[in-house]
C-alpha cells in the first residue's frame, strides 16, 4: 500500500491542472494551453496506475481510505476510498481524459484553455464521485460535475446545443433533488451520519426502503439512461463536440450505473429484491426497444447514443440477476462501454471533422480513400456489435449468460441484442464505409493522420486486450462483489 | 518438440503469418505476404500431421492454454482438446487452406487487394483451428463467430460492389440469428452443468437425461431437448439449413478461392462438427435428432432442387453445397455421427476442387460465370476439364470415389433409423440422389462439352452475373468474358497444381477411410452413440464387409440407378434435346417461377423481417420517444410550466393602476360577502 494519498491526487491534480490551463486565459496562448492540459491529465493517468497494480484483490472492503473532517458540525467528511467496485472507474476515467485532451488537439480552435480546463476539472470532479464514500460529499462533485458538461455541449455544441444542453441540466437535476431528500432521511433515520458505509448496516422498514429505492432509481436512471428518462442523451450526444460525446458515454453514464452498486442495493437491499422486476422490464425495453430505435436513425452520434442506450440496458440487467455473473459482467460491460462507444464518438468526429455531416446518407464508400481509418473503425463497429475477442463481447456474454439461470425468457430477450446490435452497427458501417465513393465530399476525405491514428490504436489496444484477456479485470472485482451480494441477500427489515 | 508448444504452433502460425501481412499489407510486397501466410499454413499443415500420428498412437490431450475468466465460481478457459475428430478436422482444414493459398497466388494475381486478401485468409485459418481444437463451449462460440467476421470480410472484399456489401451483411446477420439460439444454449449447459469445458459436461450428461425445465406455461420440457435445439439453432446458421440457409447462396460475391475454403470445405462444416462433438447430449433427446434429421432432410432435397435451374457456374456449386450440408446434417439426426464426420472430410475434398475448378473456369472464360456462355471448355482447359469430372463423379456418388461411401454410407443410416421423420428424410436423400447428379452434369456438360457459345459478343444479359473483378484501375475488359473470336486458356500451374492434389484425395479417401472411420475404433470415446436407443450405426456395421464389397454391391443398388439416371437425362436434355428443357419450364412455369424465386425466402425475409424491423424502429422512435416521452412529457411538463406563467404573468403588468383596480374590485368583494354574512 501507498503512502501516498494517491484518491486525493487523483481528484485534485485534474482540477489543479484545469485551473492553471484556464490562467493561460486567450487563445494566444493555445499551445501552451494544450500542452499544460497533455500533461495534467498524463501525470492524472499515472497516479492511478498504483492503484490498479497495488490494489489487494483478496480485500473486498476498502482501499487507499482516506478520512478528515470537512464540516464537524454536521458530521460531514472527506472521506475517500476505492474497492473493486469504483477502482478500475477512477482508471478509466483518467485514461479517457487524456484521450479527450488528444482528441481536441486540433479540432477546437477557440476557447482552447476554457475546454481543456473543463475537461481536466470534469475528470477530477468524476474521480470524486467514483471514490467518495460520504454522501454530501459525493453529492457535491455529483452535482458539480453537471457544470462542466453544461457548459462543453452549450459553449462548443453543434446549433441547437443550448435546448440540448438545457434538457441534459434539467432532466439530471430533477433527479438529483429526490436524492438530496432521500440522504437527508438517511442523515436523519442513522442518528446524524453521512458515511455511505455506516448506511449500508443501517437497518430500514420495506416501506421506507421502497421510497429510498425509487428516489435512488430515478436518480440514477435519468443518468444511465434508462427507459424512458434517456431522451435526452441523444440530443446532448448529436450537439455534444466530439470530446464531450466521448466522456459523457464513456464516464458520465457510468455514474448512475455505479450509484445502483453504491446505494440502491446495499442500502436498500429489500427493496431492491421488490422491485427487481421493474428494473429487469426496464432494462430489457432498453434492450430491445432501443435496439429498434437505432436501428433508423440517420445521424451517425444519435445511433451510435442510442447503441450506448441499450448496452447500458445490460449494465442494469446485469446488477439485478443478483449474481456474481450478472454484476461483474454488467462492470466489465461499463468498463468496455468506455472503450467502445468512446472510440466510436471519436471515429464520427474524424470524419465530422473532415465533412462536416453526421448524416449517414452524406456518406459512401469512405474505405475507399480512408482505408486506415476504415480498418479502425470496422474493429470497434464489432466490438460495438458484441464480437467476440474484443471487449465487447465479455461483459454481454456473462450477462446472457447468467441471465439463462435467472430465468430463460430474460435471457432470450437479451440475447436478441446479439442481432439488433450487429444489424444496426453493420448496416450504419456498410452505408458508411463501404461501396463506392459517394461524393465528392468523400473524394476529398484524407485518411486519419498520426495523432487520430495513435488515439483510435490505444483504443483499439485496449479493446483487443480486454477481449482477448479479461481475468486483470475481473479479478480485482471478485471480492467486493461477493461481499456486496453476501451483504444483499440479509434482509435489513427489523 | 514436445507436443502441448506444437499444438500451440498450429493455430499460431498462420496467425502470424496472417498479421504480417494483412498488419503491414500496405508496405511489403505481394511475394513476401504470399510466402508468409503459406510457409504458416504449411507449418500448420505439417504440425497437424505429426499431431494425428500422435493421437493414432494413443496420444491424445485436454488442457488448458490459459484462464480466460473467472466469475462467482465459473471459470472460462482457453483450452486444447486434441482427439481423432480434432485431428481429422485439423487436417482437412489446413490441407484445404494450403490449397486455396497457393490458388490464390493465381487466381488474384491482379487483385490490388493481394496482401489483404492473403491476410484473411490465414486468419480465418487460425479461427477455424481455434473453433475445432476447442476443450470447451466458450472458445467453440469465439472460434465460431471470429469465423463469421472473416467470412464477413472476404464475401464483402470487393467492398465497392454493391451486391457483395449487402450479401456479407447478410451473411453475418442471419449467422446472428442461428448465434442467438447458440448462446442460449450455452447457457443452458452452464446454468445446469455449472461448467463450460467438454469433459466434464459429457461426463455428467447422463446425469441430466430426465431433468426438465420449465420454460413455457406449466409444461415441463426435457432440458436435453430445449439445449441441443437451441445448440443447433446455431450449427443451422453456420452450416446453412433451411431456413437459415438464405446467407450460403449470396456470398458467392466474394471471389472463389474463398467460396472453396469457407463456404464449401470449412466454415459451413462447423456446425455439423459442432454437434458431432455434442454427440452424448444429442443422444439424450430423440426429439432433438428428429428436429435434426427432418431439417438436414429439408435443405438436403429442396435445396438441390434449386441447383438445376441456377446459370451462375459458382451458385450451381454453392446450391450443390447446400444440398450436401443437409445430407450431413440427416446423418447426425440419425445418430451417424461419425458418418456425418466422413461425408464432411470427403466434401471438404471434392467440393473444394469442383469450386476450385469453376474459379479455374472463371478465370479461363476471363470472368464470365454464365454457363450458357460456355461450352466445350475440354478442348481449351484439360485438367481442369479432367478434375471438374473426377469432382462432379465424386460428388454424385459413383462407386470407389470418396463421395460414394460417404454418401451411401449416409443413405443406409437413414433407412435403418427409426426415429420420427426418417421416412421422410429416406424419401429426401433417396430423391436427392437424382437430383445431385443431374445438375452436377447439367453443368457440366454445358461447361465443358458441346457446342462452343462463348466469344459471341452478346453478352449484355450477364452483366449482372458478372465477375470477380470490379477496380477500375486493374481494366475494364474482366467483367465482360470473352471478346469475339477469343479462346478460353488453362490457367497456370499455381491454379492447376491445387485441382490436381485435391483430386487425389477425391478418388482414394473415401475407399480408404470408411473402414477405420466408420466401423473401426476411430472415434472411440469421442462420438457416443447410445446403440440401445439409435440402433443404426451398429446394423449398419452388420452389413460392412469391406470397402470394395461395398462398391461392387452398390453398382446393383438403387442410389447407383438414381444417380445414373441423373446423368443421361442431363445428357439427353442439354447435349441432345436442348428443347425440352426449355418447353418443360414453359409448360410447368409456376414450379419455375418458384425456384427462380428461390421458394420467396429471401422475399419474405427483406419485406417481414427487415422492413418489419425498420418500420418498429419508426414507430417506437417517433410514436414513444418522439411523440409521447419528448412530446408529451418532456416538452409538455416544460409547456405546461410554460402555460401557467403565461397566465400568471398577466396578473403582474406592473402598471400601478392595474393593482389598484384590482384592489378595489377585491375591496368590493370583500365588502359584499361581509355585508351578506347577515
């Protein structure tokens, strides 16, 4: 273990960093800008590399805690700490940022410290939901972390990215206010307390925890998004610029999906077993109503958000199985989720960059003067589709899988995605990629240079390994998973 | 070497030599990409023969390579199991690779996609030894579907055709959907056996033979029946069964060394060696082999009906393909299992040469696959003349060829089986046999024999079948056949070495092969049959008495008359009497209208399943999250908000007269009601 307290690194050296990038203040100054957001978010990176590599896997409690008094009055703390649960987010999320930081190098001209700087304070805000276990204080980078995103998709959106960016801020504050009620009846019912960890033993009537569970799931769900509070993700995504397309799929949608695993089911374990089924109904329309919906859509970003929908619909599946399969499988989903859905918003703004469309009908046969990036592509419209031996297929497989125990017709409507998800992916891929060249915007397409192609290898790296090898990832979850499902099957019911 | 490293070398060396050149297909040239991928077959090739000595002296193996997952307390492996059919497998499919590899080297000789071309191929070398040296069902599915994405790749590698694109999108889908059925049957055998890997699911199978589930209602279902239906689910997407099978015909768009390799010898065998290796689950339900049987039975006759009518010289074979899966997939149905095995390693042989043969043909008529525009091709191409005929022999069966004692051995299992549907499925293969040799010589004789009709300038009509080359750049006069006064050519020896090693086999595997594979120990402890219940493989070992007792016998059999009676009627209407088959198509135009339709499948799948999944797209978009989620109740409460302040803001003009006419008229009131309360 690490002396160092590499959590609070972790949130503070993005922020700090966003900070100096925003003094670099005009655009005069967009190079350094870019160079100072690189390395913040590298130095983010790498201070989270310890604690994958020295995190216990046989401790399913947790880890690198640390703990200080932030408002004594009212029992308020900073209090910080990661199991196998959270820990590999915080990875993820640094890993993203720099992605993001690399993605914008030079697309976005204008304004260059102010969006570097929103990414790298966003990324630190996110690391402090993910490692927070004080309710207020996760709260407050719950909350905090909307800001920065408002602003990316209403400052650097597309033309109608002000109704977007309003839809997105409201939609997730009206959840977010049922939640502030129900910590405030946690605060109350446990005698004054805010530590998430002393909520899990508290022990709660069915009624209350019912209220508690749907205060939490609508909180949650408008995050995930789940069926039918997710209209808004489309429109953030279409008017979204490429790096805030990325980080809101690849993070933002986590933090419902990681709120589910934190407060409704250890805190609400009764209540969750009630409700279960509405979950399960919930997250199979998401399946395969969503499945549907993207199916016909002409924008590019919106099929590819709708695609995010219905995977973040096996993350919902997954946790409510009630088993090891159905939870580590849903986390492995997410984890990969970050990796796919982030490369392929990264693939659209490539060639946005370049047309200037999201259309799909403005497109045609851009393998023809993009091979490269066609190869690229076709690798994460797989992974997209489920193919095994890309990242992909892991997290769907063990949630098909564990779905077949939890009950047959689940399973089958689940495993529907296997041919939803490949016809949509494919039949956007085959419209845009292949046949002949369609245009002569696509006759003048430039296939992608070093920076685009170093940032879609990565991805593409990362995607192949977590196919080809998924145990690293699994392992470190095992523990806190098993003590987390122990913790779920005693009722708390007194 | 020790055994576990070479193991390992098989499926690895045509991987690498598939990353060479597919990672730097831009940089090196054409020889070094064709030399690696082929020094990586080869190494396979010969890897796998020294493997099947081993395993023939006793040496077989199952192990793990390394963990792939754990989860709650199943763990997924990446593992080896290396036994006579793992062997058998392995050969055919690196002994037909090596072949369509060095083909290659002439057949796309000016391609300007040469190196990639070579790349997927060893790739999908790799993931085919990767499906078929699998110790478990996780690793079964990742060969099956890695399988799927190169077949994906190569039948969509002219990818500016437009016909190509759509066939290889729908060849991955309708895979899906047999992928669909395949996983969930996966997940039955975890959900019940707790465990993935082969051994230890056979070894417990038994335990499992009365267990029933409940999926539907309050009916309870035999759990061996709804699993292997389901496993097979899958094998009928992969190996093309009817009604799954609409994705076989169409990938003939990719170019034909392929079609050889993976839609004819390979990938579609997959799901026939997938429920061979299945064998002690299948022959738990007999309900499961009846739905096999009366489905191979199916695709088996209906598909070869197909066959005759087809004039693109790549479809007559892929039609004929179709036809021979069924007979596979009849052979398994009937408890054959092993006989399944035999008629798959003889078909990989003399269907990978007879496509080989039409690619040769394809190149010699410069791109033109209209048989109508052929014709007396012998005198212009005779080894691929000679080759094609030992092929088509082969395939219909003549006795002593390797497809004959596969064929027949297949014909005898189903006469002596008696689960339901085996009359039918007697009827299908019997009738198949005809059927099979009539259109295998149709084309043949229009091929090769009679009247010479190509170089005759009319060839507007084909251009729709026409062939292998669409780039521009490479020239223009590839996709119109030959020009008038033009000769075919034989092609050169890269092209023709292949035809002439698989014809090799074609003739000698059958007569050596049946005795060991069939009635010997071969497949002891490896395919199960349950003698009690399936009966037919031990009566038909009863009536072998040797290969060659076996030929002479045939030649006074039925399906030797059937099959003899294909050829002269071939012969006699399309080398003799060319009107009568034109005044049978005109007197019996709804049968033909309906096979040109291909019995409306692929009508049907576009218009209910395709158009019927867009139009729910368009109605669950626009009608629930358009109209109602959007409409009502997002922009609506946002109106509704709206609609009051709109209301209320009248009240606050901020004119001071306003308030005080309002407080005067509230005066007013106030001092009604008061004066009323008496």
């Amino acid at each position: 273990m690490s002396t160092y307290p590499l959590l609070s690194l972790a949130i503070w050296i993005p922020i700090v960093a966003g900070l100096v990038v925003l003094a670099t203040g005009s655009d005069r100054n967009a190079p350094l800008a870019r160079m100072l957001a690189l390395f913040g978010s590298i130095a983010a990176f790498l201070v989270t590399i310890p604690l994958w590599t020295g995190f216990d896997i046989a401790n399913g409690g947790m880890q690198f805690v640390e703990l200080r008094n932030w408002i004594p009055r009212f029992n308020i703390n900073y209090h910080l700490g990661v199991d196998g649960i959270s820990m590999l987010f915080v990875v993820l999320n640094a890993f993203i940022t720099i992605i993001v930081v690399a993605a914008g190098w030079e697309v976005i001209q204008e304004k260059v410290a102010q969006y570097n700087a929103a990414f790298l304070i966003m990324s630190g805000l996110m690391n402090g939901i993910f490692t927070s276990l004080d309710g207020i204080l996760f709260y407050v980078f719950f909350e905090a972390s909307l800001i920065p995103l408002y602003l990316i998709i209403g400052v650097w959106g597309g033309p109608n990215r002000v109704y977007a960016a309003f839809k997105f801020f409201l939609y997730t504050l009206f959840g977010s206010l049922l939640f502030l009620l129900a910590l405030m009846y946690l605060f109350i019912n446990s005698g004054g307390s805010f530590s998430i960890l002393e909520w899990h033993k508290l022990p709660i009537a069915l009624g209350a925890q019912i209220w508690l569970f749907l205060a939490f799931l609508i909180a949650f769900a408008v995050k995930v998004p789940m069926w039918p509070v997710h209209t808004w993700l489309p429109d953030a995504h279409v008017e979204a610029p490429t790096g805030g397309s990325i980080v809101l799929a690849a993070i933002a949608l986590k933090l419902g999906a990681y709120g589910f695993l934190r407060f409704s089911l250890p805190i609400a374990p009764d209540a969750s077993h009630e409700l279960s089924g509405l979950v399960v109904a919930l997250s199979l329309i998401a399946v395969v109503y969503i499945g549907f919906v993207a199916l016909v859509q002409a924008d590019m970003k919106k099929l590819v958000a709708y695609s995010s929908i219905a995977h973040m619909g096996f993350v919902t599946l997954g946790f409510f199985m009630f088993s090891a399969m159905g939870i580590e499988g849903a986390l492995v989903q997410m984890v990969s989720h970050g990796f796919v859905s982030g490369a392929m918003f990264f693939c659209i703004g490539v060639m946005y960059d370049r047309v200037h469309s999201r259309q799909i009908s403005d497109y045609g046969g851009v393998v023809n003067k993009m091979p490269k990036f066609a190869a690229l592509f076709m690798l994460f419209t797989m992974a997209n589709a489920g193919l095994p031996a890309t990242s992909g297929f892991v997290g769907e497989f063990m949630v098909i899988l564990g779905a077949v125990k939890f009950n047959f017709w689940v399973a089958f409507a689940a495993a529907s995605s296997m041919v939803i998800g490949a016809a949509y992916s494919l039949w956007m891929y085959k419209r845009v990629i292949f046949g002949d060249v369609a245009n002569h915007h696509v006759e003048e397409l430039s296939d992608i240079n070093k920076r685009e192609f170093a940032i879609l290898g990565v991805l593409a790296i990362a995607t192949l390994w977590m196919g080809l090898y998924p145990q690293p990832f699994t392992e470190v979850m095992h523990a806190s998973v098993n003590d987390l499902l122990r913790h779920v099957a005693i009722s708390k019911i007194q | 070497m020790e055994m576990q490293k070479l193991y390992l070398l098989v499926p690895l060396a045509p991987l690498f030599g598939a990353m060479i050149a597919g990672l730097f297909c831009r940089v090196i040239p054409r020889w070094l990409a064709h030399t690696v991928t082929i020094a990586g077959v080869a190494t396979a090739f010969v890897a796998s023969a020294i493997i099947f000595k081993d395993v023939q002296a006793g040496h077989t193996f199952n192990g793990p390579v390394y963990t792939w997952l754990t989860s709650g307390d199943y763990r997924f492996e990446v593992g080896f199991l290396i036994d006579s059919l793992t062997t058998t497998m392995m050969l055919v499919v690196t002994f037909v690779s090596l072949m369509v590899h060095i083909y290659t080297i002439g057949y796309m000789q000016e391609d300007p996609g040469y190196n990639r071309f070579f790349s997927y191929i060893s790739l999908f070398t790799f993931s085919m030894l990767m499906l078929v040296m699998s110790n478990n069902f996780m690793q079964l599915f990742f060969g099956w579907e890695a399988v799927g994405l190169v077949s994906y790749l190569l039948i969509g590698f002219w990818y500016t055709r437009p016909t190509a694109i759509f066939a290889n999108m729908k060849a991955f889908l309708v895979n899906r959907v047999g992928d669909f059925g395949f996983i969930l049957g996966i997940g039955l055998v975890l959900a019940h056996f707790g465990t993935l890997d082969y051994a230890e699911v056979f070894k417990k199978a038994s335990e499992f033979a009365s267990a029933t589930i409940n999926i539907w209602g309050s009916a309870d279902w035999s759990l061996m029946t709804v699993t292997c239906i389901c496993l097979f689910i899958g094998a009928m997407g992969k190996s093309a069964q009817v009604p799954l099978h609409v994705w076989l015909p169409d990938s003939m768009e990719g170019p034909t060394p392929i079609s050889a390799l993976i839609h004819a010898a390979t990938m579609v065998t997959a799901g026939i060696f997938m429920v061979a290796r299945m064998s002690p689950l299948f022959e738990l339900s007999t309900t499961a082999l009846s739905f096999v049987l009366v489905i191979g039975a199916i695709t088996a006759l209906f598909m070869g009906f197909l066959g005759i009518i087809q004039n693109d010289i790549k479809r007559v074979v892929a039609y004929s393909t179709l036809s021979q899966l069924g007979y596979m997939t009849v052979a398994l149905g009937a408890s054959a299992y092993s006989v399944a095995i035999f008629h798959l390693m003889t078909h990989a042989f003399f269907k990978a040469l007879l496509f080989l043969a039409a690619g040769s043909v394809i190149i010699g008529m410069h791109h033109d696959q209209d048989i109508r525009n052929m014709g007396g091709l012998r005198k212009y191409m005779p080894i691929t003349w000679i080759t094609s005929l030992v092929g088509s022999l082969a395939l219909i069966g003549t006795p002593f060829l390797a497809g004959f004692y596969s064929k027949d051995s297949i014909i005898e299992a189903v006469a002596l089986s008696h689960i339901p549907g085996s009359g039918f499925a007697y009827f299908a293969v019997m009738a198949g046999v005809f059927v099979t040799a009539f259109y295998s010589f149709r084309m043949y004789f229009l091929v090769f024999h009679g009247e010479e009709r190509f170089g005759k300038a009319a060839h507007d009509e084909h251009h729709d079948h026409h062939g292998d080359h669409d780039d521009e750049e490479v020239s223009h006069d590839h996709h119109h056949g030959l020009a008038p006064g033009q000769k075919p050519h034989e092609t050169p020896w890269v092209v023709t070495l292949p035809l002439v090693l698989l014809a090799i086999p074609s003739v000698v595997i059958g007569f050596i092969g049946i005795g060991p594979m069939l009635f010997g120990d071969y497949f002891n402890g490896v395919i199960f049959v349950d003698a009690h219940a399936h009966p037919a493989m031990d009566h038909l070992a009863e009536h072998f008495h040797g290969a060659t007792a076996m030929g002479i016998h045939a030649l006074t059999s039925l399906p030797f008359f059937l099959a003899l009676a294909g050829v002269v009627v071939s012969w006699f209407f399309y080398m003799k009497r060319p009107d009568i088959p034109a005044a049978i198509q005109r007197r019996f135009s709804t049968i033909n209208t309906l096979l040109e339709n291909k019995y409306y499948f692929d009508k049907i799948n576009e218009l209910v399943l395709a158009g019927g999944s867009r139009a729910l797209g368009k109605a669950f978009w626009r009608g629930g999250d358009v109209a109602v989620i959007d409409g009502v109740i997002v922009n609506g409460s946002a109106k509704l908000v709206g609609m009051i302040a709109s209301v209320t803001r009248l009240f606050q003009t901020g004119y001071v007269y306003h308030y005080a006419f309002t407080m005067i008229i509230g005066v007013f009131v106030l001092m009604t009601l008061w004066i009323n309360r008496a």
